[in-house]
C-alpha cells in the first residue's frame, strides 16, 4: 500500500465528517444560533447583564440562572457557542458565562427525556443532577481564578471586540419585546433542530415565529439597531465558523486513523447488534477503548471523559453511541464511565475547544477544559462506585 493510499480515505474521512456536519448543523442550528448571539449583544440590555449574570451579580442568582439555562436549548458543543461569544462580549461574568458554556449542551431537555428512556431513569436523572451541579461548580471556580480579571485580554492581546459596528443609543423596550425577540429565535432553533419532525411538519411550526419575528423588527426596533444586529450576526460567524470546520475535519482524520488502526476502512459502515449504523471513523476512538469501560475504575472514567472532550458529539448521539457501541445497554460499558461520557462528550469537543481559545483566551481555556473532564471523572466515580 503506497502512502497515496493511506493519505486518501483520511482525507475523505476529514471530509466526509466536514460535510456531515455542515448537512446536519449550519442551517438548523448555527444559523439560529449565530443570529441569537447577535441579537444577545446588540439588543439585550447592559443592565440585564449587569443585574443577572455579571461577575457583581449576586451569586445564587447568577449561578441558578446560567447553569438551568440550557434546560430550553437543545444544542450541542459548537451550536452554543455563539451565544457564550454574545453573552461573554456583552459583559456577562467569566463565571456565569462558562456554567451557561457547559450547562447548555449538557442539560437540554430532550438529551434528558432521550438518555433517560433509553439508558435508563437513573442514569437520565444523574445526569441532569451532575449536569446542573457541574456547571455551578465550573462556573464559580472560574469566578474565583480568573474574577478580577474579568475585562483582561483575548489570546492576541486585546479583549474581544465586533468589527466596527456602531453604538446606538439604547431605547427602553417592553420586557414582552425583548422577550418575543429572543423567544421567537429560540422557538425557530428548536423547532428546525429537531430530528423528530419532517419538514412537511416543521414549516407550517416555524412560520407563525417567523411571523412574530418579522412584526416586531418592524413595529418595535429601530433600524440602527437591526443594523447593528446584523452586524453583530455577521462578526460572530466569521469569527467562529472557520474554527468549527477545521476542527470538524481534524475530528475526521482523528478518526480515520483510529479505524485503519483496526482494520477497517474510514468510511465503511459499522452496524451495531441494535441495527444501528454509524460510519468507522466516527465511532474508532471509542471502540479501541471499550473494552477498558466494564468497570468503574479511575482510568475508565478519566478515559471517558478524554475522549467525550475531543469527539465531537451531535445533540442525541452520544445516547447511541454509549448504549449500542460501547454496549452499555448489554452490560459491556458500566455505570461510572457511561456517566463520565455523557457529562463530558456534549460539552466539549475539538472544534468547541478552538473557539473557546478565541473567545476568552488561553488560560481561562486551559482550565475550563480541566474543569470539564476532571469534573466528569469524579462524578463517573462517585455514580459507579459509592451510588449505583
């Protein structure tokens, strides 16, 4: 075999899982997402920020708020993070910014409802649990390393900025304006996310929201500020998207390697016992560890989480992945590092981990991926050994 052919199915593989990722996630989710961001920094107030998620906001309050919000996003690691650019930029503390990071992807109500009935009632409600847990905890010890240096620097020397859109003057709104504005785009990014509904389904869904969204840019908001929203929309995906197609399509290589590792071709088909088929180099890593996951053990639930940080998880795929390829519903993966998996992998990923440099630096970084994976072990640990 000539280098040429080994170079070329891991190139396909990068591709392939390019491409997958920008069928399933730019129009459904990153461009609602994208839009919410800019809308979270050119209309939503500075003294919301202030009075709720600023690092001066009272703590319980800040903390509650930020670690419960993903409850109503059903988003992955990379669509949420337009909006902890928006929410960050606009002056939201390094410590409630970082729980609503991690809480978005982790908590979200249909990643609950789905491990919950097909994993199990207990290992849904451990998760919540842990989830909502996690994030307070990674919130607040942000807080309290990097809380005096909340305005400090961006990786190239100067603190995140939009590029050159103007400062309007801030007109009071109606809480039901401001309200209908963001609720409006959450409901579009629900609805056009889901798997569960065909498009026949969804359009006649998305076009009342549409509806209220078109009416309340024109009978409530100023063109300044509408402009400026663009604006923001536009410095956003600039700014993050690149990062998320070369991380995606290092997660492909990744993978493509893992599987000639073993024997098998990048792109062929996997099926699993279940029926289920997913494609080699998306599933290699992990099936080259499964058989460490039996047990509960330092090491398999400190694996679990590595690995659930760099992959890049889809919203809902990881409950496949954990019961049918590392056979937790078979009794093959146990309690601890199933847990460990499924805290760590929606949250993180390799792509997720680029932008966030960008976003808030190499430090602040460093430590919330710390702070992920090593959280994630211990309640693996504390699931699998001292509850279960």
């Amino acid at each position: 075999m000539t280098p040429i052919d080994v170079l070329v199915p891991i190139i396909r593989a990068g591709i392939d899982e390019t491409l997958s990722y920008l069928t399933l996630h730019v129009i459904t989710c990153l461009v609602p997402a994208f839009f919410i961001a800019g809308g979270i920094s050119a209309v939503l107030s500075d003294r919301f920020i202030k009075k709720y998620l600023s690092s001066d906001a009272p703590k319980i309050q800040a903390y509650s708020i930020a670690s419960v919000s993903g409850v109503a996003l059903a988003v992955c690691s990379c669509t949420i993070l337009p909006m902890f650019a928006g929410l960050y930029k606009k002056g939201a503390g390094i410590g409630p910014a970082t729980a609503f990071l991690f809480s978005g992807p982790a908590i979200n109500v249909l990643a609950i409802v789905f491990t919950a009935r097909v994993l199990g009632l207990p290992l849904g409600g451990a998760r919540a649990f842990f989830a909502v847990a996690m994030a307070a905890g990674i919130g607040l010890t942000m807080a309290l390393v990097f809380g005096s240096s909340d305005d400090s620097e961006s990786p190239e020397g100067q603190t995140v900025a939009t590029d050159g859109g103007q400062v309007v003057a801030e007109r009071e709104r109606p809480l039901w304006v401001t309200g209908g504005f963001f609720g409006s785009q959450v409901a579009i990014l629900l609805i056009a996310a889901t798997g569960l509904l065909t498009w026949a389904v969804k359009a006649p869904l998305l076009a009342p929201w549409f509806a209220l969204l078109g009416y309340l840019l024109y009978a409530q908001f100023d063109r300044d500020v509408i402009d400026e929203w663009l604006q923001e929309t536009w410095f956003f995906t600039k700014a993050i998207f690149p990062l998320l197609i070369a991380g995606t399509f290092v997660i492909g290589i990744i993978g493509a390697i893992a599987a000639m590792a073993q024997g098998m071709g990048p792109l062929e088909t996997v099926t699993t016992d279940a029926g289920e088929t997913f494609t080699a180099h998306q599933v290699a890593p992990g099936l080259l560890t499964q058989g460490i996951f039996g047990e509960t053990t330092l090491l398999s639930s400190g694996l679990a989480s590595v690995i659930g940080a760099v992959l890049y998880m889809p919203t809902l795929l990881e409950v496949p992945i954990i019961g049918s390829l590392f056979g937790y519903t078979n009794g093959l993966m146990a309690d601890g590092p199933a847990l460990a998996l499924l805290l760590a992998g929606p949250s993180l990923s390799l792509p997720n981990m680029l932008v966030i440099w960008k976003t808030i630096g190499t430090k602040r970084t460093a430590l919330y991926i710390s702070l992920v994976a090593v959280s994630a072990t211990v309640a693996g640990l504390i699931w699998g050994l001292l509850i279960v």
